[in-house]
C-alpha cells in the first residue's frame, strides 16, 4: 500500500511512499588490501562476463562479518587476511533491481597458501593500481570496487568495535 509523505513546503508534490519490499538486500563482505599502491582483486566469471572486485563473498549463516571476511578472502585468493578497520557499508541497486549491502573492510595479508585452490569461480588474482582499474571500468563487477578504493585513499576508516555480531538469548 502507497501512502504519501507530509507536505515538503516547496510547493512540489508529497512523495509517494511504497511499503513493498521489491526483495532484501544480500549481505557481503569484502577486503580492501593495498600494497605498494596496488590493490589486490580477484579476476571471476559470473553470468558469463570476466570481471574484477575485491575479494567478496556473503556471510554465511552464523557466522560474524569478520570471520566472513576472512574466509571469503582465503577461499578467493589463497591469502590470510586480518580485518584492521571498518571501510564502510555500501548500499547498491544494480538495474535490475536487485540490492546488495556490502560490508567492507581493509586489513592486513599475512600468510600465502600456494597450495590451495581458488574458489569458482575465481580465475586468478591481480595486484592493480587504481589507474589501472579505472582504466577497466567496464569489465569492474559494480561500481563499488572504484568506490571503495576511492574511500580507502581518502582515509575512511570506522573502529572495528563498531561491529557487534549478537548470537540468540545474549
């Protein structure tokens, strides 16, 4: 059901507001990891396109955004990261419609396990600058993968303890 909000005062028209929910977002995470200038990203097929994002992936059931983050960041790139600080939460609609609420996060790499197999469907990794990645913008996964690297050389950075992950009956 539509209902309209308050008169703005501009003489426009009230807005109309919709109750629909055209579908929940899906929560991911991801690792902004810089090194010398360069950003680490993952090189995936998905719908058929090669495309580049940071190392990415939703949060599974029951477990907390940092752990998340971790997992996702092994399985994609064969790397052990270690979340340092909070990036942002990045709210995006793609055009048809579908929403994601993207928790992002910078952190550290510690160790590499050469060994292991990337996820699917990851296709390889590569350390660009952000030149470069804007240099292929039409092959980037979303928007936010200039966004976020954007907010990370400007210096946004939020307290991890700004996270709080709350199990039931606590």
């Amino acid at each position: 059901m539509a209902a309209l909000a308050p008169a703005r005062g501009d003489g426009a028209p009230p807005l109309e507001l919709s109750c629909r929910m055209a579908g929940k977002p899906e929560i991911t995470v991801a690792a902004l990891i810089e090194r010398d200038g360069q950003f680490l990203v993952v090189e995936e097929r998905i719908g058929g396109r090669i495309v580049l994002n940071q190392p990415a992936g939703h949060v599974e059931n029951g477990e907390s955004l940092e752990f998340a983050v971790r997992r996702e960041t092994l399985e994609e790139t064969a790397w052990h990261f270690t979340p340092e600080a909070l990036l942002g939460l990045y709210l995006w609609r793609n055009p048809r419609g579908h929403s994601t609420l993207r928790i992002a996060f910078v952190g550290a790499l510690s160790g590499f396990d050469a060994q292991r197999q990337l996820d699917s469907p990851v296709l390889r990794t590569h350390w660009l600058s952000r030149r470069e990645l804007a240099a292929r913008a039409q092959q980037l996964r979303t928007p936010l993968v200039l966004r976020c690297i954007d907010d990370y050389l400007a210096g946004q950075r939020l307290p991890l303890t700004a996270l709080v992950t709350m199990e039931s009956g606590a």
